[in-house]
C-alpha cells in the first residue's frame, strides 16, 4: 500500500507502470464499488451550495501527496457529493448513463490519448470514426448519402451545421439579413448558435408549435414567404425531433419537403430522439428526417454512452470542409487529399478519440442489443402513461412519443392555475429533496409540468412502478392552498 509520495512523484518522470498498474487496478474496484452501490447512495446529495469548496485547499499542493491520500479525498469529497446520472431512479432531464464497455471504452480512449485531428497523427482513430459513423447511419436506418463525425454535444454539432448552411447561401460580398427558422419549442442550443454566426436573435424566427408540441408547418411556410417579401433572405430551417420541455417529434417529412422545395437547408435536432431508429418498428416516428442537409443525435443519451460524444450527419461533406477547411504549413502532410482529417469539417483542432467507446459498445450490445433496450424503456413509458392516463387526479400534459412523460397532479375540484402550479412545484420539491429519486419540470402552455424520464441500463420496471408510488405518496402529503 502506498502511503507516501513515489519516485514517479519526486523524479522528473510518470508515474512507472507498476504503480500505474497497482492504482488502475485500484481505482477499477472504486468504479465497480460505485456502480455495484449505486441503489443505496441518495440520487441527489444533502449539500449545500460552497458546502464541498470549503472542504478542498484554496491552494494547489507544493510537494507531491500520497496517492492513497489523494483517492480517499475523492471517495470521501466527491463521489458521495455528486448528483448521480448513473442512477437507476435519475428520472430527471434526459437518460445520459454510461454502460460498462462504454466506460472501459474511455479509460483506453484517455490512454491512447489520441488527437483525431488528421490522419497522418490519427491514422487507426481516424478510420475507426469512419468505420462507427457508418455502423450508427446503418442502424439507424439511413441512407449512405450521409456521413459525418463526432463532436462534443448538440450544440455544438448544430453550431457546425449553421455554419455550414450560411456558408453555402451567404454571398459574403453582399449584406443581406438572414433569417432561420425553428419552433418554439427548440433547445436554446439554436438561438446561441444564431448568435454565434452572425444571424443574433433577430434573425431567428420562432414558429409557433400545434396542439401536441410539433412545429406548425403551415405557419413555417407562411413565415417564409412573408419574410421574403420583407426584404429577408431565409436559409435554414431547424426542426426538433424529440423535443427538450415534451419530447415531442416535429413532422421530418413535411419539413424536408418544404425546405427542399424552398430551397432551404434542413436541419434535424434528433439529439434525444434519434435513438428511437435504433428500433425498426419506431422509425416511422422520425419518417422523412432522411430529408435533412444534416441531422445531429447523442449517443450520450440514450445510447448509453460516457459523456461526451454527438453524433454529426450530413449529407454534403464538401459544405462542411468548404466552410472551415484551412491548411496552414505546420498542417501539410504527404497523405492530404488520401484520407480524411476531420479537424476540416468543424471548428476544432484537437479532437478527443471518440469512436472507440462506440465501437466496444457496439460490439458488446449488438443492434438487436441496443433495439431490445430502448423497446424496453417505451414499453414503461407507455406503461406509466397509462397509469397517468387512468388515475383520477393527474393528467398527462403532452403525447408520450418516446420514454418521458410529462403529466401534473390535478386533483378534482381545484382548476386555479396558481394553485395547481404551487401544488406541483411542492411535489417535486419534495421528491428531490428526499432523495431517493431525482426528477426534472418543464413549462407546457404555461403550466408547470412534471417529468419523468426513462433510459438508464440499470433501471427496471421495478423503479418505474416506484417512482408512481413516490409521485402519489407524496401528492396526498400536499396541500392546496389558493390565493
């Protein structure tokens, strides 16, 4: 046992491989105690704001410290003090877990440490992202006219796609006012993007969304020809395939048709929804997304894999590298224009080693692996709507296309909003604060509306059919109170 500093800590070398190998093995019993234990840790930690600041230095370490000192600070400090995403009643936002081979994935991805930012310094990182965009285009169900990449997040792979879709209908030589358009339903994610390439919120038009959370097409057709006739040049169209508040899925098809008849560029956000097409039989939910200029999806959501890894598509490659390629001296290699380097597609770079995660995974789950999970995760949805569906005193606020349900308690009697806000709002509070599980709001036609979602490998229906029982418990410990 190490108890005090090394000579890879006192030298001017690493850390050797024993004493790696010692800790690697040490710090795997700490992932696999973690994960082992996960059902018996609060999913939300009882701390409070600078509780966990207070207790770490205010300065960094002069000499070097014990390893086995270093490892109890972070058993004692951190893991105990995290919001656990990786446990089975986290119900909260969006599923964003880590498998296991997803995980073993990483740890290799951080020792190969490799910078997949060309081939040249990337050649095995590089073919093996191509190899894995393929494999997820294929199971997903679309056509080989789309390649792509991995980035870090959404938001950063629509930025990308922004960018590319002004770079090809902007006249740089020409000022004009551009114009995008998207629902208001949209993940932020589109507004910061439009802010960043030069359109800023004015050039974002948002377009209203129907009954069930969908944009309105008739209304995005409208908005188009008006804004033309005053004096905008429209470019892109961002729809949402699995909506941030709801979850709900914009209609692909009439999208896509519309853009490709206006000449627009159609963009996807599937970044949660897109997991749907792992199954065969839901992919008509998406019908039509094939349609898209580029289309982004995060496998680090319900794809069950670490963060961080979005999956870019697209349909014109040449957009993108037209749009950020550069090739500076210090970059020049003999296998340009041989192979791919992917630091001319985007904005970055270095870029991490993604792919490699994603292939483990693949390999270990399979297609039918991972289709068989995510039917899974709808059927207790779908489930636990019908609960929603069937109990006198709550309602469902919006349609229940993939694993979340939004849904209020709305007990017989009382319609005030305010009251039925502050009911609800008091529900979760005490949920949350409890513990035991963690779930997430959102505001639907200016209601307070509760969440709950499913998506986590180590969720069961058994979890599913407790959180109902916690949801009602705790509803008949409110009070109404009105104004």
């Amino acid at each position: 046992m190490t108890t005090k500093p090394t000579p890879g800590q006192t030298g001017i070398g690493d850390m050797d491989a024993g004493e790696f190998r010692e800790w690697a093995h040490r710090v795997a019993d700490l992932a696999a105690d973690y994960l082992e234990g996960l059902e018996q840790l609060p999913v939300v930690p009882n701390v409070k704001p600078g509780e966990i600041r207070a207790q770490l230095s205010d300065a960094p370490p002069v000499d070097p410290q014990p390893t086995e000192e270093i490892f109890a600070d972070y058993k004692r400090l951190i893991e105990p003090n995290i919001t656990h995403w990786q446990h089975p009643r986290f119900m909260a936002y969006f599923p964003s877990m880590a498998s296991g081979p997803g995980i073993l994935g990483e740890w290799l991805s951080a020792t190969l440490n490799s910078n997949v930012m060309m081939w040249r310094n990337a050649p095995a990182s590089t073919e093996l992202e191509e190899c894995v965009v393929a494999w997820l285009r294929q199971m997903l169900g679309l056509p080989g006219t789309f390649s792509g990449m991995f980035t870090d997040t959404a938001s950063i792979s629509t930025l990308l796609s922004l960018v590319a879709a002004r770079h090809k209908v902007l006249d740089l030589e020409t000022p004009t006012r551009l114009r995008l358009y998207a629902s208001d339903q949209a993940h932020m994610s589109i507004e910061k993007a439009a802010m960043v390439i030069g359109v800023g919120p004015d050039g974002v038009r948002p377009i209203p969304a129907d009954r069930n959370y969908r944009m309105d097409v008739d209304a995005l057709a409208r908005a188009i020809r008006e804004d033309r006739d005053a004096g905008w040049q429209p470019f892109c169209v961002a729809g949402t395939l699995g909506t941030t508040a709801s979850t709900s899925i914009d209609p692909a098809r009439a999208i896509g048709e519309l853009c490709r008849d206006e000449g627009l560029w159609c963009h996807f956000d599937a970044a949660y929804g897109g997991a749907l097409a792992l199954v065969p039989e839901y992919r008509d939910l998406l019908a039509g997304w094939e349609l898209a200029d580029s289309i982004v999806i995060n496998p680090h959501k319900w794809f069950f894999t670490p963060f961080d890894a979005s999956l870019l598509l697209f349909r014109d490659g040449d957009a993108f590298r037209n749009a950020f390629a550069l090739n500076p001296e210090y970059l020049k290699t003999a296998t340009d224009g041989q192979a791919t380097n992917f630091n001319e597609y985007g904005i970055q770079l270095g870029r991490r080693f993604r792919a490699l995660k994603l292939w483990i995974m693949i390999r270990y789950f399979g297609t039918e692996g991972f289709a068989r999970r995510i039917r899974a995760h709808v059927e207790w949805a779908r489930e636990f709507r019908d609960w929603i569906d069937a109990a006198q005193d709550w309602e469902r606020l919006a349609p229940t296309p993939a694993a979340t349900i939004c849904f209020r308690y709305h007990p017989s009697g009382i319609d005030d909003p305010g009251t039925l806000d502050r009911l609800n709002v008091d529900i979760l509070e005490r949920i949350n604060e409890e513990g035991r599980f963690y779930l997430s709001h959102a505001r639907l036609d200016d209601r307070h509306t509760l969440r709950l979602t499913i998506g986590n490998l180590r969720q069961t229906r058994a979890h599913v059919a407790e959180a109902w029982q916690v949801l009602q418990a705790t509803a008949a410990r409110v009070t109404p109170r009105e104004d």
